[in-house]
C-alpha cells in the first residue's frame, strides 16, 4: 500500500449493541451451521424456500465472475443491438459474428439463463428483459467494457489491497492519484475518460432533473463539469439559468464542444482551475458536485466543501449527488450489494471511497452548511442527492 486509506465512520448506535442482541447472533450463527436443521428446512415446505434462496445466493457469489464475462462477451459482440432489430437463430448470429456455432450458443444459452436474452419462435433468440436497457444506453455497455480493466486489477484480491493504485483503472483515472495531472496527462487520456463519465452519466442526470426544482436558482456552477453532459442537460431543462463550469483546462475544452453542440454557448462560462490548489469562482448561487467527492480522499473532499461554502452567497445552496454507501445503522436490503462493487472500484481507481449519505452530511455540516437534507429520489442506486445551504444569518 503505497499511501493511506480513509477508514468508514460507523455509526455510534452500533457501538451500543446490547450484550443480549449479541448473544442472539451468536445462537442463529450455530443454528445455522447445523446439518440437522439444514435437512429440516429442506423438508419442512414453509421453510425449504428459505435454504433454496441462501443456496442459489452462494452458488451467484461464486458464479459472479463467470455472469460478468457473459456480459462482456454479448457486449463486445454488440449481441443487444443486433437482436433489437429483429430476433435472429444460431446460424445467423454466428455468421455475423464470425465466432463458431458450438462455442457461440454457449454464449447465448447463459445469456438466456441470466435473462439477458431469450428463446423465440424458431429457434430464435431474441432480448430479455435486461437485454433491452444495454440496446438502448450505450453508456451501459461502455461501464461494461471499462469494468474489464477492474477485473484485470482484481485477478489477485489479496495482492489487489496490498498494492492499491497500481493497476489499469489507476492508469485510466490519473487525476484521482495525481494531484499535477493536468500537467502530465495527454490530452487524449483527458478524452477518454471524460467520454466514458458523460456516456455513464444518463440515469445520474435523469435522477437529479426529476427530484429537484431549479427554478429558484438563477445561476450554476458545477464543479467537476467534465465534458459538461450534467450541466447542459440542465441548460436544457431549466432555460433561466447560466452555468458556470469549474474543472481542468484540457476537460473544459471538451465541455465547450458540448455545449456548443447544442447551441448553448450564449450562457456558458468556463473557469478552469484545480480545486486541490485553486479557489472556486463566485457568483452562483447554486453549486451541484454530481460524482465527485467520491473520487476523493475525506481530507480533499473536506477542503472542497469549505470551499464552496466561501464561494457561495449567504443563501447559496449545495447540491451533492453520487452513488453512497447504505447506513449500517438503517439494515441492509438488496441496494446494499452495489456496495461492493463500488468500494472496490474507488479503491482501484485512486483515492477515493464509498461514503453513506450520514458521512457526507456530517462534512458538510463540518463545512458551513445548514439545513442539510436529503432529497428523495426514485433509483438511489444511480445516485443520491444531499442539500445544503449557507446560513442567511449568524448561527
């Protein structure tokens, strides 16, 4: 390990888990190993769904790689976009595929079994239900392909923590390792993965226009704009507003080309900078921070929020959305196992880490801000939203 790791805070209500509710732990954890219990709920018919669930549970676990893979090969194959025109047989595929009939219904038959395709009339194969987003989002089967690096990464779990920051998804991400990457990254490292963050961003964007009323803000700086998918998209749905954009020289070039793609120049300003070194420009009353804080460590995150609360005006308002960590202290539910992915992809990517929404509110609580909130939101598993707001008045 080349460099610290930012330790979670967990909550202090775990810290006063009675000595009962231990004990009761303990007892399940010893009911469960027990192969006379196991027999038991195999023939009991109202537990027997039970053990089937927690099998199948295990043997995804340990099959998660191989589904990965499947992905990844109808991905490269461009399989989703192919059968969306119309539902084609195996002789078909392969001959526009070029990869030999038995080994390609291999490929296709898990694809069906995972529900990525599925069995039509005459042999035919056509999409599933999860089949049919990958057809029509690009930017999924971009992550798909992208994910490939953090697989090579990840190929020796154990040699992988000791020797974080070291692979291919370091490589691809050098500003969240780097504090002078403008300085020594090519212009074309700068395109790649800024095509990669604005192809990924939709549903984020989507989430973020859907749950928030902007009409009372008059103008935006987005911080971190990248090629300025997120701050156009709002361009287009709130016309009253200007829009600041703050990120490197080289990023905001490609942020231009966006916007005046869609004929938004007119209410552009582009301020480029580092927030590492850099103070943030002024005059917005509105700073949104979309997929950010996370690629960074907690001392940095720190620094950046005290820094939007000096350029905002009394009233300013802070909005921070990105993928977080489900809370310890409020259970864990199936959006918990996203968790995983994402503590391992910020691990290879640099040095950033997973926070829960309460970490997040807390350091923007250490900030400045006031009357901190969640906002609701209908796919947290895109992202999550916080608000904060500078005080009108001395606390």
């Amino acid at each position: 390990m080349t460099k610290p790791l930012n330790a979670t805070r967990l909550p202090d209500a775990l810290m006063n888990v009675s000595t009962w509710h231990n004990q009761v732990l303990q007892w399940l954890e010893r009911l469960y190993a027990s192969p006379r219990l196991y027999q038991w709920s195999l023939s009991n018919p109202l537990t027997r769904w039970i053990t089937k669930r927690r099998t199948q549970q295990i043997f995804d676990l340990m099959s998660g790689f191989v589904y990965s893979q499947v992905l990844l090969g109808c991905v490269r194959l461009d399989l989703f976009k192919m059968l969306h025109h119309r539902p084609l047989d195996l002789q078909q595929i392969s001959l526009q595929t070029q990869v030999p009939e038995q080994a390609l219904q291999r490929l296709l038959l898990s694809a069906v079994s995972l529900g990525l395709l599925e069995h039509r009339s005459q042999h035919r194969f056509g999409l599933g239900a999860l089949g049919v987003p990958l057809a029509m989002h690009s930017g999924i089967g971009a992550m798909v392909e992208h994910n490939h690096l953090l697989y090579q990464d990840m190929q020796d779990p154990l040699a992988f923590l000791n020797n974080a920051w070291q692979g291919s998804m370091a490589e691809y991400w050098p500003y969240a390792h780097d504090a002078q990457a403008a300085d020594r990254a090519t212009q074309d490292k700068f395109s790649r993965y800024s095509d990669l963050m604005a192809s990924s961003q939709e549903f984020v964007v989507q989430e973020i226009l859907s749950s928030y009323y902007f009409e009372e803000h008059r103008c935006v700086l987005d911080v971190g704009a990248g090629k300025g998918r997120f701050a156009s998209e709002l361009a287009l749905h709130a016309k009253h507003l200007k829009l600041k954009l703050f990120d490197l020289p080289p990023v905001l070039e490609l942020a231009k080309a966006t916007f005046q793609s869609k004929g938004l120049l007119d209410r552009l300003s582009l301020c480029p900078g580092n927030f590492l070194h850099d103070p943030l420009p002024q005059g917005a009353d509105l700073v949104t921070l979309v997929r950010v804080a996370h690629d960074h460590p907690d001392e940095v995150v720190q620094q950046l929020l005290q820094k939007i609360h000096d350029a905002l005006p009394v009233g300013g308002t802070l909005l921070l959305a990105e993928p977080m960590a489900q809370s310890p202290s409020r259970g864990m539910d199936g959006a918990a196992q996203t968790d995983a992915y994402f503590h391992f992809y910020l691990l290879a990517m640099g040095a950033g880490r997973l926070r829960t929404p309460e970490e997040l509110m807390r350091m923007m609580s250490e900030a400045g801000f006031g009357s901190i909130e969640q906002v609701p939101n209908n796919m947290p598993i895109h992202a999550q939203i916080l608000l904060g707001r500078k005080h009108k008045c001395l606390p």
